[in-house]
C-alpha cells in the first residue's frame, strides 16, 4: 500500500529515476491508499538529464508494491521493492523496455504493449 509523499523507483527507460506520488487517481470512494495496477500522479526527484533534462509531473502506473497481495487462487505475492512505470496522456506505456519482472494481475489491465516488453512473474 503506497500513500501520498511516498518515493518510489521508476522500472522502465523514459529517463526517470525516482518519483513521488502526488495525487491517487479514484476508483473508488476516497482512494487513501495505492495498489498493484492503480494509476497515480508522480513528480520526477531524480532524472537522466540526457533522456529527460527537465523535471515533470506525469501520469504512472504502479506495477509492484512491497505489501503482500492475495490472488484469486489464495497465494500471496510480494516483491522486494515498489516501483512504477510511466504513461502518456492517453494511457499508453511509453517506454520500450522494463527492467525486471512485474506482477501477473497487469496481464488484465487495458494498457496495450505493457506485457509484451517485460517478465512477468509467476
């Protein structure tokens, strides 16, 4: 579960390194909290000045949380780190690689080419 204020790591190639959440987009009734497959609102801290020389405000998804998530099946899933990665402004992934695995719940999010360019993991 990731709040408000939280930093967290970018895991695509667009030029962000860092990030922090400054607005939880609402799926429901007063959205406090992120999940796995949420879309946020992230101001760049860190940036590669050769990709991205400026500092922005940009849409992302969250694509893996620290805290355990419980699947269909009863498993849980955990990863060792949280991070996101970046959208355009009409929803579309707009990188052309993701570094490491993501999470299998992505596979039904309506983002085209998302799954495509990275691991997923089991």
């Amino acid at each position: 579960m990731l709040q408000i204020e939280t930093i967290l790591p970018n895991y695509d190639n667009t030029g962000v390194i860092t990030g922090k959440i400054i607005h939880i987009y609402k799926s429901g009734y007063k959205k406090t909290f992120a999940k796995t497959t949420d879309t946020v609102l992230i101001a760049t801290q860190k940036t590669d000045y050769r990709k991205l020389p400026e500092k922005k405000i940009i849409q992302a998804l969250i694509i893996k949380t620290k805290k355990n998530q419980k699947r269909l099946n009863g498993h849980y899933i955990k990863f060792s780190k949280s991070g996101f990665v970046t959208l355009q402004e009409k929803n579309t992934f707009k990188a052309t690689a993701i570094k490491g695995p993501i999470a299998a719940e992505l596979r039904f999010h309506t983002i085209p080419n998302l799954i495509t360019t990275a691991k997923t993991a089991v």
